[in-house]
C-alpha cells in the first residue's frame, strides 16, 4: 500500500494495482503489478514481469531496462529500486544510478529518510551516502510518522 500528498492511496489486490481518492471517493484500476509506491505526485510499479514502470495518469512507462523485487519512491518523486540479489539503484531523473549496499527490503519515510534491511538483518539509514545502523536482528521495516521512527522488527525471542 502506497499514499499520495492528496489523500490517494495505492493498493494491490491480486495483480490489479488501485487508485483511491478519499476527497473524491472514487476508485480505479489503473493497471497490473507486484509492487506500487509513491512519493511527491508520482506513482511507480514493478509490473508482472519485474520492470519498473511509471504512470503517466493515463497509463504506465517503461522506465529503463531495470529489473526490480522492490520499490520505494522518496518525496521528490524518485525511485530506489532493490532487484532479487539485493543490489540497490536510484532514478537519477533519465537512468537508475547503483547505490551500494544490498538489503532484503527497501523503505522511505515521509521526511525522505532511506531505510533498508540489511542482508545480516539489521536496519540501516542512507546518510550522506553512507549506511549508517540504526538496529539490530530485525526481520522486516516498518515506518512511522516522524523522524527517526523505523524500527526493524523481529518474529525471533532474544535469549
């Protein structure tokens, strides 16, 4: 699930990416994917065959020869994208730039904070093009409202 400045949210159900305007109560299926974020007024999506897209408000773009497992969408509008072996990349305006590190999932906060789960399972924070920890033994990436709110959670008991 994905949320626009306007109110719009973004949601999958199935392969059926949907658009919902609560001021306007409408809703529609604005396409197919896996994966749909947002950030700024724009929306990208991984589509069925894992390429990264960008709606144009009538219909989508190919954007690139990316392959992509996740994606998050900061502020401006650009996208961090993190392909299957975990390697990450950011649209740089016409190409997705690599950006060291590998993660096994990838988040923005609403202050344009990066935040990846790292492939030992701690949580790291994009700084000034440095990873920089942030937890430990986490299992997924779950973001608040304000700043410095993720948090890595973990299914596993401390001993």
């Amino acid at each position: 699930m994905a949320a626009k400045p306007d109110g719009t949210f973004l949601s999958i159900l199935g392969t059926n990416i949907y658009s919902y305007n609560a001021g306007t109560n409408l809703m529609d299926d604005i396409g197919d994917g896996k994966e749909v974020a947002a950030g700024g007024s724009t929306i990208w999506a991984i589509d069925l065959q894992d390429r990264v897209m960008r709606y144009n408000g009538t219909g989508w773009d190919l954007m690139g020869s990316a392959i992509a497992k996740k994606i998050a969408v900061d502020n401006t509008g650009a996208a961090w994208i993190m392909q299957s072996d975990g390697t990450l990349y950011k649209w740089n305006g016409t190409q997705f730039n690599f950006v060291t590190g590998t993660s096994l999932d990838i988040s923005i906060s609403a202050f344009n904070q990066v935040f990846i789960l790292g492939e030992d399972h701690d949580l790291y924070e994009y700084i000034a093009n440095t990873w920089v920890r942030r937890s430990w033994n986490a299992d997924l990436i779950a973001i608040g409202a304000g700043r410095f709110k993720a948090t890595g959670i973990t299914s596993k008991k401390n001993s």
